[in-house]
C-alpha cells in the first residue's frame, strides 16, 4: 500500500504526487494531519481551518465515489507516522514538496524516519511552474531582483509545455470506508468568514482596474493557491494569454518562494543587513490603533477593517497600510507581518514576508527607503469617490471617528531620518 499525504494540496484533480502514486502499481490510501505544532498557533474559529475542512470534505465526497476514502489525522506528524508504520505496511510515501523552513525540516526529519524501515518517501514539484534552482542566473545563484527573474521564467516557461491533467487510475485508491470527523470531534469552531470563490472573468481588464479597491475585480485566487484547491497549472494556462499583469503577479509569487527557499534567514531578518540599524519605535498602543483601524487615516482604517471584518484587503491598499505601519509609525515590518499571518486567508509565509519587507525597505528588490506613500494622495488617486472608505469606515462622518494619529509630513521627516540615521551607523 502507498500512501498519499495531502498536505498544501487540496484537490484530486491535476496533483502530481497522487497521480504518481496512482501510476506506482499499488493501491493508495490518501491522508491528511492535522498538524498541531500549526493548529496550536491559531484560533480555534480560524477561518483557514473552516475552509480546509470543507475542501478535505469535498475530498472525501469524491474519494467515495471511487470505493475509497480519507483517513483524518490529528497531531504531531512525527508522532503520526510512527504509529502508521507501526500498524500497517507501507510500502511507499508521496507528498508534494513544501518550500517553506518548517515544511522542508518536517519532510527531512520523516524521511528519515521512514527511510530507517526501507520505506521510500517520494516528492515532486506540484505547486509552482519553476522550484528551486530552476530559474537562476548563469552562474547557478538565485536572482535577487524581479525583473530578470520574471524575463528568465518568461524565457523558460516559453519553452515547455504545462498540461494539466484529471485524477488517474481511479481504480487505484485503496477500498476503504474511514469515519469523517465531525469539526467539534477535531475541536474546531465553524467560522462565520468564509473563503470566497475565485473567478477569472475579470482578468483581461487586471491591467486597468487592478489598483482601484472599490471596484472589487480581482480573482480572490490566493486562498486557493495557498490550499492548493486548485493547481498553478491549470490558472497560469487559464490567464497566460488574457492579461500580462496578472501572469506577472503568479511570476511574483514564485520569486518570493525561490527568495525563501534560498534565503530562509528572511524569516526573522532583514534581507538586506544594512538596514538593521534601524531603530523602530515599536509603539505598542499605536500599533493596536493601527491593527483595529483607528489610525484616523480613512483608507488605511478602510484596509484593516476589511481585513478584520473578512480576512482579505485589496492589494493596493496592503501597500498603503504596511507603508503607513513601517513609515509613518516607524513599527518593525514583523509586527505587521505576524498580523497578516493571522489575519488573511491568503497568508503564504514567502509571499506574506517577501510583500513586507518590500514596503519597508529592507528586502530584495524593495521599494528604496525614502518612498513613503502618503495615503491623502493614494486616497485621491484610487479611491477618489471614497466608495471603498465609505464601505468598511462606516463612522468616519462622526464625532467618535479619531483624528489623524500622526501628521504625515512630520511622519516622512521622521522616517527618512531614522532610516538614514540607522543605514549610516551600519556603514560606520
């Protein structure tokens, strides 16, 4: 018996590791763990969980059609599959490959310990076009800056062909008939926010309405990529000839990986060391008014709301409230980081990361340091109606609604000093 581990990956369609094991000659039995060295990081009513079940339910629906089922785990991998082999034989183990520090080190360790019992653990590439040193410069080191990367991807991709393909050889899922845990069994809470579907119908006009957040045309694809209910290679072959734009930001998505997977230090560093002379002030009650969205800046309180009310903020207004957080209050990117990471449904470690540290400077083809987005003038270009504001800062004509937290001149002097000042004691 082979077993299928899903882990990021949660579909049957167009999956390269199951397809593998399908194809291997003997009968797979699929899986998912619940992992609690993740699940004891969130909330119990999480949203991301909520979704993840339902996806796993889905599964679950399909694999019964085919004779088979899910098998539902619930704790320490580590611990999980020792006690799997331990009850029955295994004669083979196929997951798709993570590219985030936690999931390559969890991977290794097992590996090892199923190798230890000659059980083979089998990995392949499923969530990306290009992985690891697949796109780099002559020299074999990774690129550091978009543009090149892009060109290169561009240039490669260009030279292959991406199929997407159905679940294969049904007839090789392993008969099974496992109970499916009910939420209150694994002790989760359904969660009142939901994960939108994605759509594509908007994507030929990305290029023109992409940056205007009231509009609301964007594909709501993240969640679906960070889960993988959905393959890259069935969306980069849906989009690669309606919009430009739109394929740049999935290429931006695979340079953030190839950033961390070269460069796990990002994690908890500054890319660039130069700017870890920095000196944040880290006003704990000035980031709690910036987290609720009573920053009295109308459009960055309009981003932190939607994200609390929903677990998503349009793109263009993430930019302006991680400049607001970075600059105007000069708190740690990390602050800011941990709070996304909490909060969207869309949160992927290299994304989430690479995304931040660009707003504040300090990462690999950042925005420069003295770039300050004054939210007035953002407001005025992509929101100019206020129909975004008026949506999510529904007190914004009352008397209760704060004044600005901080002036936005004094705050770009400020910055621009402290950042000049931090990068000049590096240099000394």
């Amino acid at each position: 018996m082979n077993i299928f581990w899903l882990r990021r990956d949660l579909r049957l369609t167009d999956n390269t590791a199951l397809n593998a094991a399908l194809n291997s000659g003997e009968k797979v039995q699929p899986i998912f763990i619940f992992d609690t060295k993740i699940i004891n990081e969130l909330d119990e009513n999480d949203p991301r969980i909520t979704f993840i079940y339902e996806q796993l339910q889905k599964i679950n629906f399909e694999l019964l059609t085919y004779g088979s089922s899910l098998k539902i785990f619930f704790g320490d991998p580590t611990m999980i599959w020792q006690e799997i082999v331990n009850k029955v034989t295994v004669d083979g183990v196929y997951v798709n490959r993570d590219y985030e520090p936690y999931g390559i080190n969890r991977d290794v360790s097992i590996k090892e310990d199923l190798n230890k019992k000659n059980i083979p653990f089998f990995s392949f590439k499923d969530q990306v076009i290009f992985e690891k040193d697949e796109i780099t410069k002559k020299d074999g080191s990774p690129y550091t800056v978009f543009t090149p990367f892009k060109n290169k991807w561009l240039e490669k991709f260009n030279q292959i062909q991406i199929d997407s393909t159905a679940v294969t050889n049904v007839s090789h899922f392993l008969k099974s008939n496992y109970a499916f845990p009910s939420m209150e069994d694994l002790g989760f809470v359904e969660s009142t926010i939901k994960v939108p579907k994605y759509e594509l119908r908007h994507v030929p006009d990305y290029e023109s309405t992409r940056n205007f957040p009231a509009i609301d045309k964007t594909s709501k694809i993240g969640p679906h990529l960070r889960f993988g209910t959905v393959s890259i290679r069935a969306i980069i072959n849906d989009v690669k000839n309606l919009s430009d734009t739109y394929l740049s930001e999935l290429i931006w998505r695979e340079f953030f990986m190839q950033i961390l997977w070269h460069f796990p230090k990002v994690v908890h560093n500054n890319f660039k060391p130069k700017y870890n002379g920095i000196e944040w002030r880290n006003n704990q009650e000035e980031f709690q008014k910036w987290c609720k969205g009573k920053t009295g800046y109308p459009i960055v309180d309009a981003g932190m709301r939607e994200l609390n009310e929903t677990g998503f903020m349009h793109n263009r207004v993430r930019m302006i409230v991680a400049s607001f957080l970075c600059k105007h209050l000069l708190i740690d990117w990390r602050w800011g980081e941990a709070y996304f990471a909490k909060k969207l449904l869309d949160f992927e470690l290299s994304s989430n990361n690479g995304n931040w540290q660009w707003s504040a400077g300090t990462g690999c083809d950042s925005a420069p340091y003295f770039r300050v987005f004054n939210p007035y003038e953002q407001t005025k270009k992509f929101d100019s109606s206020h129909a975004y504001i008026k949506k999510w800062v529904k007190d914004i004509n009352e008397l209760t609604y704060p004044q600005p937290m901080v002036d936005h001149a004094l705050a770009r002097k400020r910055a621009l000093d402290t950042y000049k000042s931090g990068l000049e004691k590096i240099l000394v």
